[in-house]
C-alpha cells in the first residue's frame, strides 16, 4: 500500500477524512497524525515545530497530492487498537482542534525539547506560553496532567528534571 491509502485508512477510521476543506479540519489532520504515530502507527511522516505545534510538510503533500487511483484499505486490528488508545486518551480533546494542537504540541516539546534545553516542566511550559500565549497556564497544566495521568509517556517524563 501507499503512504496515501495507509493515513486515509486512519483518518476514515477517526471520521477526518472528508475535512480536507477548512484549515481547522486540517490542523486536526495534521495533530491526529503526529499522536497516532507517536502510539504506533506506521505512517513514516517527519514532523518539525511550526506555528500551530507539530506539522508535516510530507503528510500535506500526501493527503493533497496523491498519486492517481489510490487504492483503500481498511485497518487490521492492531491499527485499530492504537486508534482506539488514541481516542481514549484525548477523549474530548479530539473534537476541539485547539485542546488537540495543546496536548499534541506539549507532547512533542515533551519528546523533542530536551535537545533545546526544555528539560523541565517548568522550562516545558513556558516555551508553551511563549510560542501559544491564547493558551492559559491553567489549560496547559491541564493538558500536562492529562499526559501524565495517561503513562503513555512516562518514559519520556521522567528523562525530565523534577
């Protein structure tokens, strides 16, 4: 299969396929991808920090840009569990694009930031504060409980300084 058929098959699973058209369905797009790969999807696109968080140039080329006659598939079963994790975790997070690009964002600088200095919580947070400041400290420490109540990322919390 293709690179194109593979994200589709997700993202008709999570019912954001046909929300192609509105900058909010595709930054949902865009935070979606990134969370499900970071739980085990095997989609291959690199991401790098950008205005809205994590962002793909390779997945918008992609999802915009298929090569002609795509086949679809469906999801195996182990695809459908990470989906599943992934709906579980965000719960109601995944239907606001803003709580999505909050929690996926924090995840990345989470698993990215300690070779830029964020290495604390502290350090974490107010790299968020600057680059998001319409996020309120109050939401952010909300989202990084929500990261840690989950574990799915504990490994990468405790390589943090307390």
């Amino acid at each position: 299969m293709s690179k194109h058929s593979d994200v589709m098959a997700y993202l008709k699973v999570l019912d954001l396929s046909d929300k192609l058209n509105s900058f909010t369905g595709r930054k949902r797009i865009q935070k979606s991808v990134y969370l499900l790969q970071q739980l085990g999807a095997n989609l291959h696109f690199g991401y790098t920090w950008y205005v809205h968080g994590p962002y793909s140039p390779d997945l918008t080329r992609t999802i915009f840009n298929p090569i002609q006659d795509q086949p679809s598939r469906e999801l195996n079963k182990n695809e459908l569990e990470i989906v599943n994790i992934a709906r579980n975790f965000l719960a109601q997070y995944f239907y606001s694009a803003d709580s999505l690009e909050l929690v996926v964002s924090l995840i990345y600088v989470i698993k990215n930031g300690l070779k830029d200095g964020y290495d604390s919580k502290q350090k974490i947070i107010g790299y968020l504060r600057e680059q998001k400041p319409h996020f309120s400290v109050d939401r952010i420490e909300s989202a990084w409980q929500k990261i840690e109540q989950s574990e799915l990322w504990k490994d990468d919390l405790n390589k943090l300084k307390r």
